[in-house]
C-alpha cells in the first residue's frame, strides 16, 4: 500500500499545480463587470451593411469616454473617413444602474432608452415607419455593434390554430448593419 502512495504522490502534485495555476484564470473570468468603465475606449474597424441594394462596408469608429459629469459618457458614432465623416457626439446617460436602465441622449432632442446586461447594451425603437433593434457587445479587445431593421408597413400576421386564434405579427428582416470594432 505504501508503495501505491508513493507512486501516487507525483499525480497529486501535479493536480495541486493545475489546479493552482488554472484558478485565476477561472476567477478573472468570473468577476463582476463593471459597466461602461471596463468598456472605455475607441474602437475601429469596418461596418458592413446587407439590405435590399446588396452589401456595403464603410469605416466605422466607436467611441465610449468619461466626462466630467457622474453618470454621463460621451458615446460618438463615426461613419466614413476623410471627406465622407460623419461624426454623432450622443451622450450615454445612466439613469438606474441597478437595473440596467441608461439612455441615449442624441443631443437634438431624440432619446432612446437601452438596457444593459452585463456586456451587452438593447436598444429598440422606431423612426419613419422603420423599427429598429440595436445590440452593442463588448469584450475584453472588441466590441460587436449590430442593428436590425425592418418596414414596420411590411409586417405579416398569422394566427395560431388555437381555441384562442392567437395574433402573431411578423416583421421581415429588410436590413442589417453589423461591425466588429477593435479596441485601440
């Protein structure tokens, strides 16, 4: 039996080791995010946009930045380069961080309410009979910054064949923007 133990004593050890060495890795992946400030940065890359004139791509900047006020961010969109940019100075504005509760503030009047889970900010609003979905995803060096967008005019109702006859409303898909933006 002693012999058994001691060919043993090398599995054991180099069990402590991975499991010494691996639970950092575990813990760092577990702890809490702390939305927008592990997120501030400037991240570029392309944005490539698929509708019913075929796809697209333009150059694509995504900037999320501290001001001097709590609570507010600056968050500035950028489409195009040189002659063609179009920068849009927005303001990210928490209003119940508990819940996930911020705001878009676009500065000319227009607020859209999103919801922030853990990484991943929703938006969904509608403007000139488009409905509109955003989904905005950091990570550690990228973000991936998605919308969806449909012709509200276009919607498609079915009904379930059930004793209720239940209303279902569909909305083709007519575009989607997506991006994958690097963290510089």
């Amino acid at each position: 039996m002693k012999e058994k133990l001691e060919i043993m004593k090398p599995y054991y050890l180099l069990m402590y080791l991975l499991f010494v060495s691996i639970t950092p890795i575990f813990s760092q992946e577990n702890s809490p995010i702390n939305f927008p400030d592990d997120f501030f940065g400037i991240y570029t890359g392309t944005l490539e946009i698929s509708n019913k004139n075929g796809n697209q791509t333009y150059p694509m900047e995504f900037h999320l930045q501290p001001t001097d006020s709590i609570g507010k961010y600056e968050y500035k969109l950028v489409y195009g380069a040189g002659d063609q940019r179009q920068e849009r100075p927005y303001n990210l504005i928490a209003k119940d961080t508990a819940s996930g509760s911020y705001i878009v503030d676009e500065n000319n009047g227009i607020i859209l309410h999103d919801k922030v889970i853990d990484n991943r900010m929703y938006a969904l609003f509608e403007v000139g009979g488009s409905l509109l979905t955003t989904f905005i995803t950091f990570e550690k060096d990228h973000m991936i910054f998605e919308i969806v967008a449909t012709n509200t005019a276009e919607k498609q109702l079915s009904y379930a064949n059930n004793e209720e006859k239940t209303e279902v409303i569909s909305y083709p898909i007519t575009t989607v923007q997506r991006a994958v933006l690097q963290k510089q």
